[in-house]
C-alpha cells in the first residue's frame, strides 16, 4: 500500500494567506479520478487525507473511499467521518452540556482544574424547541409566548446561560432567535471553517433529523444520536461504510405559480416511491435545473431528507451558494474560491460524478401540491383536498354530528374574549400554521404568503372564527423583510401575527384550542383539520384532537385558513367573498412570481441579516434576566 504523507499537499488558497489540503494533489498522488467521485463524498474524502495517520486513520480508508464504489466480492471497508462542527437543539442539546458539566465535577473531585474539560470541536447549541402557541393573533402574542416559555423553563435556561460562559467552545444562542437550522444556514454557517492553521470544509453532525438543510449549502452533514454527537464533540472520528449515492438529475424550471413546497412534496413522493428505497443513502441533486432554484429553495428539499428517508439531501457549493451567503452578510468569494481549488464546487454544463443510481426530474412537471391527511410523502394535486378528506370521513362506521361552540380570540392585549357561536363540522379547520419549518425559513415562500395576505385583506376577506390562526417564522429576519415589504401588518390582519420564533406546530406546540372546541371533538363524532407549512403532520402530533392535518405552503395556509374548511375544491370554488359579496378565487389573490421576486429585491438587505442577528444574540428581556 503507498505511503502518504498529509504534510506533503498543503497548499495556499491563490491570492489570500489561507493555507489548505489540497484535495486533487491528494487524487493525483493515489491515483484517484475525483472528477468521477460524487461531490457529497469529497469532504469526507478531503477530512480522511488531512487525518491520515491520526486516531487510527489509514491511508487504507482514504483509498477505499477514494476508489468508490468499491468492487462487487471485496469486504466493505469502514471510513471514518470526522465533523468539523456540532449543531443541537436545546432538547437534545442539554443533555450533552449535563455530561460536560458532570465531567468537570468529577475532574474538580480529582483535585485536577476542572477547565481542562473542554469539547474539542466547535459545538453550537440553540434554544428553539419550547416555544408553544399558547397565544395566537394578537400584537401581544410574541411577549406573552416568550414570558410563559421563560417561566416554564427558568432552570434549565440557567444553566444553559451557565454553559454558555463557562466553555469556550459552547455557543448558546438564546430564545427567540429561530429555528435551530435556520440560524445555521442564515449565520452560523460561513462556508468553511478553520482547523489546526487550516482551511477546511465546513462538515457537522446535529442532534435533529433536519440537520441536512445545511446540505442546501454544500454542507456535509446529518442528524445522529446524542452519543454519537458527543463522541463528535469529543474530536472522535465516526466510523460508517461507504453510503450508497442516489443522484438526481434536475432539469427545467418550475412553472408560474409552483411553489419550492410543491417541488419538495413531488421529491418526497419520487423518492419514497424509489424501488430500491433511500434510507441510510446519500441523495445528490445535481444538473441544469438546480441552476434554476434558489438557496432557499434548495434548503427546502434538503430539510426534507427525513421525510423521504436520506442520510443527506446534498447540493454542491457553487455561485448561487457563494450569492446567498453574501446576501445574508457574508463573505461568498472565499469559500467558493477554496471550493472551486478543491474540486468540490458544481458548475452548471460540466459532466456527471458516478452514481449509485441517477434518478431524473423535469421541474416544469412539478404541480400545485399538498400533502395529507397523515403523512408528509402522501402527495396530492391541490385540487384533491377535499376528496381526500371526504375517504378520511366516509371511512369506518361513525355518525358525523355538528356542534355548536363558543370561540375564543385573542385582543391586542393577548386576553381572551368570547365570539358568537358557530357550529364545527367535519372538515372544519381549527388550526392554520405557518409554523418554523422548512417552509417558513424560505424568503420567498413568506413574501407570497405576504402578498396573498395583502391582495385578500384588501377585498375584506376574513378568516372564520374558530382557525387558530398563528406564524412563527425561522428567524427574526423573516419579521425585518416581511415588515420592510409593507406586508406584515397585512399578515396580522388575517391573525397571523409572530408569535413567537422556533419550533411550534410541527412539533406538537400548537397550543390550547379554545375549551368548548376542545370539548365539542373529544366528546363528538367530529374530523376536523389543521392545516400548516411544515414538514410533519402525522395524525396526533400537531394537535392530539385534529385527525386529519395537510401540509402546503404558507400562501396556502391562509388560503385555506381563508376557506375555513378543506371539504373544498380550492382551484374551482371560491375562498369567500369580497366586501361587495362578489365570489373570490384563489386565482385572485395568488401573487405572481413577478410580483414575488420584485419584492424580495425591495426589501431583503445583507446589512439587516447581520444586525438582526447580531442583535438577537443577547437574547430577549427574559433571557437577559436570568442568573
């Protein structure tokens, strides 16, 4: 076997003082043909080079990696994965910072300095897991979620506070920043990091399922357990075989008045229904048509990796990435310069990597979807809402009742006030989210939902009493755009106010519905829905007395919230009616790509990212209260 030494390939990164291994000296040097190796593979590569001859690494491993996909009859050999970075979410996070804490007890118990426990890798922790929809609609909904979340959570938050003073290598990002890979992709991330005088990728593992929204900005990484994460916080090498790697060629462009969550729900249904399945395997999109979508709306696709099985949804840094990260107040020549050096960045026209399988996607194929009743790969054209609620209905021996209830809405003070009675049927919708998922973290999904809100408050539409309505976008920049635009005060009309920035619905923090409706479905034959721009809608997790929950894209959530029941057919019967009591389509108010993409240019500033977030970091009153 030949001998390599990692020293021998670092070069500096033409016209800066960055030094790097270089990847394609290393190719050169053992014979690799990179060119043909898939780009989610390279940075695994590149971290197995630059490591040879450290904790139990082999040039071996590099080679088996490098010669992949290794030939039928030869035993698989392990290569190991080492994360430049850890993400977590406070739920899964805390744990982690307990066993440090617990570690520098027993080191302080030795007699030993109890600092000389220290994670060795960068780890990022951010609370967003606590916030509940407690209180929707009103101006007051966002100080009154963040005081009960405080006051729910004033232990741990202290301690997290005490963690985050304590380790140098320990961020903690307070409450009410976002959702935790949303803050990634918009600032944590900055395209590369720095080890050891070096210039690497930027590679993580992360304590959720929806750590691969990174992959959206070719960024290895996926979401593991808590020991494995910990083990990674620790600088050990995760040792996994040689992944299968699925890619998907994309060409096209996506047709006036498709949305990134049609396209997502379209992928979620490709994949899943994929013979040979995705789980435990890479998924790569490469081709023409990934030219055509956005960071955004790569993101989208990416943060779906669960729900279509993958380990990854990757896309490999290139000019759009390199844009978006100087859109959002960062520097994207440097990384796209070390990428493009290390053989790593994608660029529109050049040949395709090998693949496990290559799949295919024409864009302009991509229809209106939803996704629904129960489960996120269950596919429907948006025409087909209704009938698929009424087979939910009609299934089983049961007696649809009405029931007449008392809904409650929130003033602008947050306090409660009764509203005249209704009766609640099947199909009514009792909750519309645009929750903090990965719908809610894409610009221009939040810009059209905006635009809908402003063409359908201008006619006076309404949404009936009863929706609980609420919006927790991805991060508090999403507020400084949508407010910018003129559009969120359009938003609050509809009851869609901010209530609050993490994760909500998608999780279970949907909140109370008001009491006599919660009464009227656990003591009544009746199937009502939610609908929300998220990316789970599993019977029970949304609300555990809605049974039937659609995913759509947040113009649609106020569509439908608009419709006030998904027993409809929302592309030939109107929402409502207008002042004048004229019928109203959705054809009405849908804003054109035009119109969304105009204002996205007029209201979006790298500037704002920065000092949005820069400004969130001390935290909100409650936060900086705590001891």
């Amino acid at each position: 076997m030949t001998s390599f030494d990692p020293s021998s390939s670092i070069k500096t990164l033409p016209g800066t003082s960055h030094r790097y291994h270089s990847l394609p000296d290393t190719a050169e040097r053992l014979g690799i043909n990179l060119d043909e190796l898939p780009f989610s593979l390279r940075p695994i590569l590149e971290g197995i080079a630059r490591n040879v001859g450290k904790n139990g690494i082999t040039v071996e491993q590099l080679q088996a990696l490098g010669n992949w996909p290794s030939h039928q009859g030869q035993e698989p050999v392990e290569i190991p994965f080492t994360a430049g970075r850890v993400i977590m979410h406070d739920l899964s996070g805390t744990p982690a910072i307990v066993d440090f804490a617990a570690m520098r007890s027993a080191v302080e118990r030795m007699g030993l300095n109890p600092s000389i426990i220290e994670p060795l890798v960068r780890a990022d922790l951010v609370i967003d897991h606590t916030v509940t929809m407690d209180n929707t609609g009103s101006p007051a909904s966002l100080r009154i979620n963040s005081e009960l979340e405080a006051a729910r959570n004033t232990e741990r938050y202290g301690f997290l506070k005490w963690g985050a003073q304590a380790f140098d290598t320990i961020r903690i990002i307070p409450p009410q920043t976002g959702i935790v890979h949303q803050v990634n992709l918009e600032y944590l991330a900055q395209g590369y990091l720095q080890q050891d005088d070096l210039m690497i990728p930027d590679t993580l593992i992360g304590m959720d399922s929806h750590t691969p929204m990174a992959n959206a900005l070719g960024i290895v990484g996926w979401g593991v357990g808590g020991i494995e994460a910990g083990a990674s916080m620790l600088g050990q090498p995760m040792e996994m075989l040689a992944p299968e790697v699925i890619g998907v060629e994309l060409t096209g462009a996506l047709k006036e008045g498709v949305t990134a969550t049609d396209l997502v729900l379209t992928i979620t249904e490709m994949l899943r229904k994929y013979p040979r399945g995705v789980v435990g395997k890479f998924v790569e999109y490469v081709g023409e048509g990934s030219a055509n979508l956005s960071l955004p709306d790569r993101a989208t696709i990416a943060n779906m990796s669960p729900e279509y099985g993958a380990t990854m949804g990757f896309f490999p840094f290139d000019e759009i990435a390199a844009d978006y990260m100087k859109a959002t107040g960062r520097d994207g020549d440097l990384p796209l310069g070390y990428y493009q050096a290390q053989n790593m960045a994608w660029k529109a026209g050049q040949k395709l990597p090998r693949y496990t399988d290559l799949l295919h996607l024409d864009l302009s194929t991509v229809e209106p979807s939803v996704a629904g009743p129960k489960r996120p790969q269950d596919r429907l054209p948006l025409g087909d809402i209704g009938k698929v609620f009424q087979q939910t209905a009609t299934a089983g021996d049961r007696t649809p009742e009405e029931v007449t209830v008392t809904p409650v809405k929130a003033d602008e003070n947050g306090i409660f006030q009764s509203l005249p009675e209704r009766t609640l049927k099947d199909g009514d919708i009792v909750i519309a989210a645009i929750t903090a998922c990965t719908n809610t973290s894409n610009p221009g999904l939040l810009i059209a939902a905006g635009l809908l809100a402003k063409k359908a408050n201008e006619l006076g539409l309404t949404v009936p009493d009863g929706v609980k309505t609420s919006m927790a976008p991805g991060s508090p920049v999403a507020t400084d755009f949508l407010t910018k635009a003129g559009l969120q005060e359009h938003l609050d009309a509809l009851g869609f106010n901010t209530a609050g920035y993490g994760c909500t619905t998608c999780v279970g923090n949907s909140g109370p519905l008001a009491p006599s409706i919660e009464a009227a479905l656990r003591d009544h034959d009746i199937i009502v829905s939610s609908v929300l721009s998220g990316n789970r809608n599993f019977e029970g997790r949304v609300h555990p007395d809605v049974d039937t929950n659609f995913l759509m894209s947040p113009p649609l959530v106020i569509a439908m919230a608009i419709a006030g029941n998904v027993n409809i057919d929302v592309t030939k019967e109107p929402l409502g009616q207008d002042a004048q009591g004229n019928d109203v389509f959705l054809k009405d108010i849908w804003p054109s790509n035009a119109e969304i993409t105009q204002t996205m240019h007029e209201c979006m500033d790298p500037t704002a990212f920065r000092e949005t977030y820069e400004n969130s970091m001390g935290g909100p009153e409650t936060w900086q209260k705590l001891e």
